[in-house]
C-alpha cells in the first residue's frame, strides 16, 4: 500500500494539517431494479421549497466563510496541526490542498485529527488518497444512483473518504444494511475498513472532537458539489438560515439491505432536500447537506464524478443481492 510522501506534499501549493481517518468493509447492498431507477431519477421532478427559518443560534459556526464560486476554497480546510491525532503510535493527519485554474486537489495520509477508537475488527493505517474534483462543478443531465456503488463517493475537509448509507455483506444477518441503523460507527460517525482505512458513513460535524464544527462545508462530492452541514442560507447575504432535513422515510427494516428500507417523499415536508439531498442555494449553486436522517451525506450524484487516481480509483463493483 502506497504511503504519503512528505517530501512530495511539502512541495504543493497549499498544506493544511488536517485529521484523516480509516476506512470500512466492502460496502454493498441489495438492489432491485425499482430501488436503482428511483436513485437515478432524484430530482427529476422539481420541489417546491416550503422553507421555515432557523432560530438555533449553535448550528451556524462563527467563524465560517463560504468561498466565491471558483475560488480555491483552501479556507474550509481547517488547520488541525494541534489536534491530538488518532493517538499514540500513529502519524500526525497530513491534508495537502492545490488548485489548478479548473480542479481542486486534495492528497491526504487520511489518519483522524481525533482518537481512533477501534469499532470493526480491521486496524487503522495511514493510506494516501488523493482526489481531483472541478472547482466549477456542472449539474448533469441525469444525477447518478450511489446504491450500486462501493467505495468513496467523497472526503471530508479533514481529509476522510465517505462512503454511501450501507454496509458489506458481513456479518450476514447485518448484510448491506444501514450502519449508522446498526450502530456500528463511532461518535464521528466512520469506522475502518477492510483495507485498515478509516472512512465515514455519516457526517456528525455537531460533535467538536471531529473537528467538523468549524465552517459550513464539511467536505466534497466527487462531482465537485460542496457538502454543507445540515443549515443553509435563505437569502443571499444569509442573515436568515434554515435547518435543512432528508426526504427519506424508513419504509421497512433497515438492518439489512439499506436502500430497500427507505423511500423518498418530499410532499408536506418543510425545508426538505432532494433525492440526493442536496439543494440549489441563494447564490444559485448546488450543494448537499449533512443530515441526520437516511442517506445522511448522498442520495445519489447531482453532477459528473471527476475520473480519480490511485486509492480513489480503486474498483467499485456493482452491489448484487447475495
């Protein structure tokens, strides 16, 4: 397995220290050909946003500043060189951010800025990942379903992959199913995986220890769409925010095969996303949110995922029911 080479990361453009973390197991899920059609189809039909302000003055971080389009948002990367790391015996979390004109590029060693506590039998080791993402990212004709995807879909402004809302098949009687249903993640809401690198399957940026409390956008989608956490701005200078919440409604038993276990209804809901649970913002441009409910980060892509490298390009076969 390939390690992060100091040297070549010292001679980026921008170094930010930041907490990586470990992966998962072989996320997979049971599909059926209805449950990917849905997927496939978010937000083919518009939602109308019945939107209610925020008065919970602890969702918005205070010291947030959300990047021009374009800009290299180097800002959201927060410095976490004097965290604790995941704890004795590991490397210090390393995240290295440069920009080209067009693409942003982010190289991490992906060890957690906080303790790792051991949740799966796999152990933790520091892992290069390196991703490459649009800096003007493009909405797609046809969003693309996350369910028949394994693997990272996304990282973290720490520097952490994030993997969709479903488990491997073991063990069997949890296969597929949703961890965060299963409480099989830590208070970060990651675990490591099959390769001993830590990943998250939900983002928890509510919890200050994980050090994703510090700005609005969490991480990326690998289309380039930025991830905020669960508030969003009403009006363009964002003096009026909402708290914004998934579409989804358990529909059956998510212990296992996940994306059979829910289904996406908007109608009645305030300040609800959509089917990939994401929004247009005041400023016009796309994002997803964090949400505590199902799929928690993606319910499917709204853009093109970039063409990855490396760790972030590692095969992600189709999820088949065993």
């Amino acid at each position: 397995m390939r390690r992060l080479s100091i040297t070549a990361a010292l001679l980026c453009l921008t170094t930010v220290l930041s907490g990586c973390a470990d992966a998962t197991s072989p996320n997979a899920t049971a599909t059926s050909d209805s449950a990917i059609t849905t997927a496939a189809q978010a937000t083919s039909v518009p939602v109308t946003e019945v939107l209610t302000p925020s008065t919970d003055a602890a969702y918005v971080p205070s010291n947030s500043r959300i990047p021009a389009w374009g800009e290299c948002p180097t800002s959201v990367f927060p410095d976490l060189s004097t965290t604790d790391g995941a704890g004795d015996g590991y490397p210090r979390p390393l995240v290295v951010v440069r920009c080209s004109e067009t693409q942003m590029l982010v190289t991490t060693n992906a060890v957690p800025s906080y303790t790792f506590h051991q949740i799966t039998p796999n152990p933790l080791e520091a892992i290069t990942w390196e991703w490459q993402v649009p800096l003007r990212p493009e909405v797609a004709a046809q969003p693309k379903t996350v369910v028949d995807l394994l693997g990272p879909i996304g990282f973290t402004v720490t520097g952490l992959p994030i993997y969709g809302p479903t488990e491997g098949p073991m063990p069997a009687d949890e296969a597929y199913g949703d961890p965060v249903y299963n409480g099989i993640l830590d208070t970060c809401g990651g675990h490591t995986g099959f390769i001993s690198e830590y990943h998250y399957h939900a983002l928890l940026d509510s919890v200050a220890a994980c050090n994703l409390n510090t700005s609005y956008i969490l991480g990326y989608a690998l289309d380039g769409f930025p991830i905020y956490n669960s508030v969003g701005c009403i009006d363009i200078d964002c003096t009026t925010t909402a708290v914004f919440t998934s579409g989804y409604d358990m529909t059956g038993n998510p212990h296992s095969h996940s994306w059979l276990a829910y289904s996406y209804h908007a109608a009645g809901k305030t300040n609800v996303l959509d089917e990939c649970n994401g929004r247009i913002g005041a400023d016009g441009t796309y994002r997803y949110h964090a949400t505590s409910g199902f799929p928690y980060t993606f319910g499917c892509l709204k853009g093109l995922p970039s063409e990855q490298s490396g760790n972030a390009a590692a095969p992600m076969p189709p999820m088949t029911n065993p």
